[in-house]
C-alpha cells in the first residue's frame, strides 16, 4: 500500500507543480554597444552586443514580487530595475509566444533603459527606434546605478 501511494504521488508532482507555476519568457535584445550580463533571481545570462538570448523564469501565476528585480551590468556599471512597476499587456504576451515563439521581447539601449518590443517583431537583432511603439511605464529606468 505504501509502495502505491508513493508512485502516485511521484505521479501526479508535474501536474501540480505545472498547476502552481507556469514559465515566463524573455527575449532580451542588446542594444547597448557593448556586452551586457543580466541577473534574476532565477537566471544569468551574458548578450553581446546586437545580440539577443531568451531567458525562462519560472513564477507562480497571480503571485507578485516573483519576476520583481532584475540587475543588468555592462560598461563597469550595475544597473537595477524594478520590473514590478512595468506594466505588460498578457495579450501581447501570448501573440508573442505564438507569433514570433519569443514570448515577452524587451531591448536594452545605450542608456541602459529598457524598451518593449512589439511581440509581432521577429528580427535577429535589435529594433530600429522606429519599430518600438510608444507605451506607458516604458522605457524602464534603472533605480540603481553603480559603477566601479
């Protein structure tokens, strides 16, 4: 009787773990000029310039604070953003997933803000400053800096 109480909960541990938390993904393209190294609570990555890599965060669905911080280092700097105070539309995240299979795209400029990219956009390096619409909370701004 242990033995199939055992197996039944090995069984049934994917569907509820996939039932709490769900994976969120994240096409970061680097327009920065240099290499840039980003840092979550759940991936680091490093992106060369003109390059893009995605990254897989897993959060619990309706839970807040998860996917909050996101620290990005480049040019002897280290900046820090609150990705909490963005606001995505979901929409845009599931056309982006199905269209372009890239999920959220988000693009680092120069100055070290962060854009949002159509989810339609499927190029291979980063958008042309006329390509990213206008919206509200973006570019995100760092709320720290610090260089060395």
């Amino acid at each position: 009787m242990k033995r199939v109480g055992l197996i039944l909960a090995l069984a049934l541990a994917p569907i509820l773990l996939a039932a709490c938390s769900a994976i969120l993904r994240v096409t970061v393209f680097n327009n920065t000029g240099a290499a840039i190294e980003l840092y979550t609570v759940h991936a680091t990555g490093k992106i060369e310039p003109g390059k893009y890599d995605d990254f897989r965060f897993p959060f619990r669905e309706g839970e807040a604070g998860v996917f909050q911080l996101l620290r990005i280092a480049g040019q002897g700097c280290e900046y820090l953003y609150d990705l909490d105070r963005a606001d995505y539309p979901n929409e845009e995240w599931n056309r982006g997933v199905v269209t372009a299979g890239r999920g959220i795209q988000v693009q680092v400029e120069k100055d070290f803000s962060i854009e949002l990219l159509p989810a339609d956009y499927t190029g291979n390096g980063p958008a042309s400053s006329e390509a990213i619409p206008k919206r509200e909370g973006f570019p995100l701004r760092p709320f720290t800096k610090k260089c060395r």
